[in-house]
C-alpha cells in the first residue's frame, strides 16, 4: 500500500487501489473508540452535463440529480430505509452533496461491520420506481424553500450567481423546484450507471486497528 506520512501530527495514511478500481483509504487511530466510514463518488451537482461511457450522445440532466440521488439511495426494495437500521444498530449515519462529490458516512462505537454492510449494501442496490421518485420531490421541494429562508445561503448563492456567468457551480446543489420535477426513474439510473462505479469512487476508514 502506499503510505503518506504526515509526522505533526503521527499519523500515517494508507492507500491502496482494488482490482475493480476501487481506492480505499485507512488512517489508523490509536487510544479512540469512535470508527468512521465514507464512501464516495466523483459525482456532484456540477456534472448535469456528461456522455455515458461507450456512448456518443451528449446527456443535460436536470439541475440538483445529483442531491436527488443521494436522498433515494437510502430506500430499499423491502420498504426499509437504510437510514433507520443503521440507527437502530446505535450507528450515526448521514449523506451530502457537494459540488463535485457525493458521500455516504457512518460513526459509531459497537457494530461497525454490520453498519459496513449497511452501507455497502445501500449505495450498491438503487430501486427507483416513479411512486418513489415523485415522493421525493416533494420532500425535496420542502428542503429547497428552507434554504430559501436562510440569508447566508441566499448570499451565498447570489455571490456565486454575479461571480460565474456560466460555471454550473452557481446553480443550487439542490436544484429548484421546477428542475427537480423533470427527473424521473430512468435519468436516475442513467446518472447512478454513470458515477457510480468503483473507479470513480473512493472509501475511507479511520479507527484503531
């Protein structure tokens, strides 16, 4: 594995990239209890425009699929929500969207392989169907006016907005109400085929080994 070193702090980080393309990233800790996860992909609010490996064909996606897909990975076919059993497993679980990445996280003190598989298992089995993917939006719509309501972030985004003319970093993660209404189940699983895949993703762990 590759090690970096970092000797202010002693402590070492090591790397090592899997056959299917996977990175995976471990700090070991010592004298701590608390384990960390993070799993995430190269994927975020800034790639609405892409071409689907081995096609040629331009894809726009709607503004804020990225966040859309966050939120729906949780649910599960079975009806569960992959959020709650990691709660009852006494897990902190949580998920965001950046503008060039997605991740999904996890710390806890006890069953930290269960909430592993938890969280290999959701990220890796999406199910989308349109009863759902309506549901959401909803969900998200509410989401979106609340940070509407919140002046640092309406400063934040209208800074953005007079800062870049073009850069799709001046669209709101999230999207708006009327871009996240135009995503549906099929562009979902376009984008998550896409961005979701071991090379393009990277795990990391910090816990004493």
């Amino acid at each position: 594995m590759l090690v970096i070193e970092n000797s202010k702090v002693k402590e070492k980080l090591y790397i090592e990239k899997l056959e299917n393309g996977l990175t995976i990233m471990i700090i070991p800790k010592k004298g701590i209890q608390k384990k960390y996860a993070i799993w995430a992909t190269n994927y975020g609010s800034i790639d609405n425009e892409f071409i689907v490996p081995g096609e040629g064909e331009n894809n726009q996606v709607p503004d804020g699929i990225a966040h859309f897909l966050e939120h729906k990975l949780f649910e599960q076919e079975d009806g569960t929500n992959s959020l709650n059993v990691l709660t009852t497993l006494g897990v902190s679980a949580n998920a965001y969207t950046t503008n060039n990445h997605t991740a999904y996280l996890f710390e806890c003190t006890d069953n930290f392989y269960e909430a592993l598989d938890e969280l290999m298992n959701y990220v890796q089995h999406p199910y989308f169907t349109d009863e759902n993917v309506e549901k959401e939006k909803g969900i998200i719509g509410q989401e979106i006016m609340m940070y509407d309501d919140y002046p640092d972030w309406v400063v934040y985004m209208n800074a953005m907005k007079g800062m870049y003319k073009e850069n799709p970093v001046r669209i709101d993660i999230a999207g708006t109400i009327e871009s996240i209404s135009k995503i549906n189940k099929e562009i979902l699983y376009k984008c998550y085929d896409t961005f979701y895949n071991p090379s393009n993703m990277v795990m990391a762990f910090s816990r004493r080994f």
